[in-house]
C-alpha cells in the first residue's frame, strides 16, 4: 500500500514537472479560476447556495445565447466554465465537442474533450481523441500524458511503453526536419521512467534518469524523480542529497514545492511501513 501510495506521489510530481507545474485541468484553460479569485477578493464570505443559482443562471444564459448562435465559442467556452464549476462534467462534453469542431487547429480543446471523457469512463472515446491529436503532433505532451495515464488506467503498460518508446524513434526520424515541430525527448523520456516506477521496474527507470541526467544537466526534473524513487528505497540519504540538487536547479517557482516535498518525504514513509507492517503478516 505505501510503495503504491508513493508511487503515485513520483506520478503526480512529474506530470506536474513535465507540464512545468501548469493544471491540464478544463478551469485555468478558460479563466474560470481567475474569475473565481477576482469574485472571491470583491466578497469576504460567498454563500454557497447564492453561488450556486448564480452558476446556474449563469449557464442557462449561455445555453439561451447557444439557442440563438450555436457557433458563439464565447458562450461555449462560458458554458463549459460553468458547468465545471457546477459539477456537471457529463455537460461539459458536448460544448466541448463543439469547441473541437470549430477549432480543428487549436489541439488543447481536443486535449480537454480528451480528459473530459476520460474522467467520464469513456476510455475507448478518450483514447481515440489523444491518438488523433498525436498523429497531428506527435509531440504533443498533454496529448501523450493523457494516453498514457490512460493505457495505465486499463491495465496496459506495455502498450503504454511501447507509445513512447515509438515516439522516441519519430523524434529521432524528425530531428533534422526543420519543417516539424520537435519533440520534447527528455520529457518523453521521463514519462517512460514513470511508466517503469508504476510497473516495479524501478532499475530502469534509475537508469533511464541517470541518461536524462547526462543529456540535460540543467534540467531538475529526472534529479527530483531519481530523489523521489531513493526515497522510496529507504536510501533517506542519498534522496536528500538529490532533493536540494534539485531545489537549486529548478526555478524560483518550483523551489518551496520542491523543499516540501523533501522534508516530507522522511517521517511519513516510516509511519507508512508499521501501517503496512500488520498487512503483510
């Protein structure tokens, strides 16, 4: 339980590191968060059930405007905010797939229709809207990360190595192509060491740190992964050691989160490992 707990932890950090800290998630794309912060700042105490029939009225608006403009993308982006902050996310999907339709060029609608029937169980759906956005651009990391997690979710991790290992092999065939746009390879390659932490396969991804390590020493994030997985190991020592390499090296930004992340790494495993002690008997 606590080395699969941990493993997600390693997950999480580096789908954040490899999107730069940045939400995939549907809010911060449309602003919805911005506006919650400035409402937020305006009142001191918001009732919930006023924001809630404010939200309502809110969509109802933009459905009214849709009625009238089916193609309004200020209404459709509007609607899909609030039903975000709704809770409606079966709602999201079909302003979503309207979104798409209207803006085949602008991959992050794709991306979040994507998410959006992932979260929803349609896998199948899901998984055909991110192969379809990497056949376009097979660079694209929220695409990838998205498929991914998802081949993950199914229980497919070789399906899921065997995507990145034959996206390494396209960044190597369109190095030299100035036409194409590059694909970012030390992140793929850290979301195939993902894929070997999730798996078990933990010397693999130790190693494969060690060549992101060597290829891009600037880069803190395979520091930081390599940090987490020691930490993990019991090897206390050397994982700190690596998670203040990593807090000089990232950027202002990612520094707190990254020292959090070091100084509660240590207690929490050992108290981790005498829950965990009873199962095993």
């Amino acid at each position: 339980m606590t080395a699969k707990r941990n493993r997600w932890l390693v997950g999480t950090v580096l789908t954040l590191a490899l999107a730069a800290f940045l939400s995939l998630s549907l809010l911060p794309f449309f602003g919805a968060n911005n506006r919650q912060a400035d409402s937020n700042a305006d009142t001191p105490a918001t009732d919930p059930s006023s924001m809630q029939a404010e939200l309502e009225a809110q969509a109802r608006g933009y459905e009214l405007v849709l009625e009238r403009e089916p193609d309004n993308q200020t209404a459709l982006q509007g609607l899909v905010d609030a039903r975000i902050q709704l809770g409606d996310i079966q709602g999201v999907v079909e302003p979503l797939e309207k979104l798409v339709e209207l803006n085949p060029d602008v991959p992050e609608y794709a991306v979040l229709l994507a998410q959006t029937k992932q979260q929803i169980g349609d896998l199948e759906g899901a998984a055909q809207i991110y192969r379809d956005v990497l056949d376009q651009q097979p660079g694209n990391m929220n695409a990838l990360q998205g498929l991914v997690a998802l081949l993950i979710q199914q229980d497919r991790p070789q399906a899921a190595t065997g995507l990145l290992q034959d996206t390494l092999k396209t960044a190597e065939q369109l190095q030299d192509d100035p036409a194409v746009v590059g694909i970012d390879t030390p992140s793929v390659k850290l979301l195939l060491a993902q894929v070997y932490v999730e798996t078990g396969n933990t010397n693999q991804a130790l190693a494969l740190y060690e060549e992101i390590i060597a290829e891009a020493p600037d880069d803190f994030r395979p520091v930081l992964a390599k940090a987490l997985v020691l930490q993990e190991q019991g090897d206390q020592d050397t994982a700190q050691s690596l998670f203040a390499q990593a807090s000089a090296m990232a950027p202002a930004q990612f520094k707190d989160q990254i020292d959090q992340m070091a100084s509660q790494s240590q207690l929490p495993a050992v108290d981790g490992m005498e829950e965990a002690a009873p199962a095993d008997n």
